[in-house]
C-alpha cells in the first residue's frame, strides 16, 4: 500500500466512505522565477512542507526557483497541457487566458492590503476563478500570498509624471503592466525577469519595478541605485495547477492543496509585512538612495485610465471591484 492510498484509507475510515485507493504518489514541482532568497520561496517551501506532513508524505512538492523550470510564460504553458506543476501566478498574467482577472492587478487598486480579502471572498472572485478554469485549464488554489508594495528602481529618481517621460522600464509581457506605464508616461520594454539584472547593467533598460524582497534578491541594487517608492502595485500571487490534473485527485488530496496553500498565503504575507524595512536597511547599506517625496496622486490620476483599456472585462467589472474594495 502507498504512503497516499495509507492516508486515504485513514481519512475514508474516520468518514465512513468508500473510496478507491490511488496506485501510486503524488509527485508535484512547484515553479517561481524570483531567487532562493525571497519570501517565494520561503513561501513554497512552507506550503511543500505542510502538504507532506498533512498527507503523511503521500504528496511530495519539490520547489524550482530562479526560472529553473522555464519563464513565467513557458511554466504557464506546461501546465496548461498537464503538466504535474504548481506555477506561482500573478493575476496579470492569469488575465491572458480569463480578461476579467487582470482587474485584481490594476495599479493602485487599495490602499490597504488587507482589503484583498474582501475580494478573495467575494462571488465575483470565485466567478473569476471558474472562468479561468474553463479557459485556461488552470485551478486556482488561492491568491492571498502578499509579493508587497511595488516601486522603481532605476539609475535616476522618479517622482512624477515628468519624470518619467521617456523612462525605459522593464515590464512582463502582459497587457496590465504595459498600459499602466504607458499612463505613467515610460516606455515600457518587454524583458523576462530572469533577464533584468542585464538589462539594467546594458542599458537596454533605464529602470525596474519590483517589490523590495524581489529587488535585494535579484541584486538589482548593483545596477541602479535609486529606489522611487511609487507602489503603484500592491501585488498578490498565488499557487495554480492544470485543473484537469486537480480534478482527478481525491477530495483529501484536493482539500490538502488548497487549504495548505492558504496557510502557505498568510505566512507569506505576514513575513512579507513585517519585512521591508529589514529590506530597506540591506539596500541603503549597498548605497541605494530612496525617494518618498513621489507625487503618488498625480500617478493615480494618470492610470485611471488603465482601467478603461481592456474591451474584454466584464462591463462594469471595475465598479464591481471597487464597491467591494469600498464596502
């Protein structure tokens, strides 16, 4: 008998169920691009961690980080046709396959992180999360694991609008970011993240954006020494897999991934919070300069456009969002 068959005899005993036995274990990867030193991984190896030990080590997660498995895009397309991954997805990206996801990572959506929860429990989230998985074959496990408060980091400061005039900054290839610094007034370059430090260091970029965590880890401080803090995105990712593959496991295995991938979330979150400042220190220490006087309102002012960009949401999708938000 299998550690996972062992564990599912256990369960359907104290339920007095019925349920066939798997023939073998489960084996999954769990992929993330950002460094072995960032709260993502130390996330991903929590989350491992707790589903071994709730299913008595029938399920086994070995995490791959720094892009090992592949770009955030190659990932997504493995376990769109079924591979036994977990990518660590951003909601941005997610919006490729379901449009109205993408809303979840508008610039300067909340003030307050802890307001994401009021989505995250909100109908129209998990209407979201059924589309994405009717589209994209992805299931999402949860979406409550804090990457922080995003800035610039760039060879100059950037304060306001006029600043960023011209700027050459690093963006994904997805639709939210682009438009967002468009409205912002840079010119946004397309470039994997594995690829930044450099681009920075070529010149082929003037700036990046990026949480403080994914900064320090990435060692982009070597390469420009200004940090703007715009937060123009106050970001949340989260676990996903081929929902085809997640269907197929029993209610045990199904009900480990997803419970422990909330706990992995709040963990995330609360080291993620507590932090930056840690963060701050370290990147002063290598001579970084950092810049609060931003005119964050002329920022929002600029990218409330963003949110008219997208012909493909839901109508009404940001109103929806934000009376939830406002409530």
């Amino acid at each position: 008998m299998t550690k996972l068959s062992a564990w599912l005899v256990a369960g359907v005993v104290q339920a007095g169920l019925v349920l066939p036995a798997l023939a073998a274990d489960i084996e999954l990867r769990l992929a993330h691009v950002t460094s072995e030193s960032s709260p993502i991984q130390a996330a991903a190896l929590e989350y491992a961690r707790r589903v071994s030990e709730r299913t008595n080590g029938a399920v086994e997660i070995s995490v791959f980080a720094g892009a090992q498995l592949g770009s955030n895009a190659e990932v997504y397309e493995q376990v769109n046709l079924g591979a036994p991954i977990i990518q660590i997805a951003d909601p941005g990206y997610l919006s490729d396959y379901a449009p109205d996801f993408g809303v979840l990572a508008g610039p300067y959506l909340m003030s307050d992180p802890n307001d994401f929860s009021k989505l995250l429990e909100s109908d129209l989230y998990a209407g979201m999360k059924d589309k994405v998985r009717e589209s994209g074959n992805f299931e999402v496990l949860t979406m409550n694991w804090l990457y922080g408060a995003r800035h610039i980091i760039s060879n100059r400061p950037v304060k306001d609008m006029n600043s960023t005039d011209g700027l050459a900054i690093r963006v994904p290839p997805n639709t939210m970011w682009i438009e967002t610094f468009k409205a912002m007034g840079a010119d946004g370059i397309q470039i994997a993240w594995s690829e930044v430090y450099t681009g920075l260091s070529s010149g082929v970029v003037d700036a990046a954006e990026a949480p403080l965590s994914a900064i320090v880890g990435a060692k982009l401080y070597e390469n420009a020494k200004h940090i703007s803090l715009t937060g123009h995105f106050n970001a949340f990712i989260g676990p996903i897999m081929n929902a085809e593959l997640f269907a197929s496991y029993p209610e045990n295995v199904q009900a480990a991934l997803i419970e422990e991938s909330v706990a992995a979330g709040e963990f995330m979150t609360k080291m993620v919070m507590e932090s930056d400042g840690e963060y701050r220190d370290q990147l002063e220490a290598e001579g970084v300069a950092f810049h609060e006087d931003v005119d964050i309102a002329g920022f929002q002012a600029a990218t409330t456009s963003v949110y008219e960009q997208f012909p493909g949401w839901t109508p009404g999708l940001y109103d929806q969002v934000r009376a939830i938000l406002d409530k």
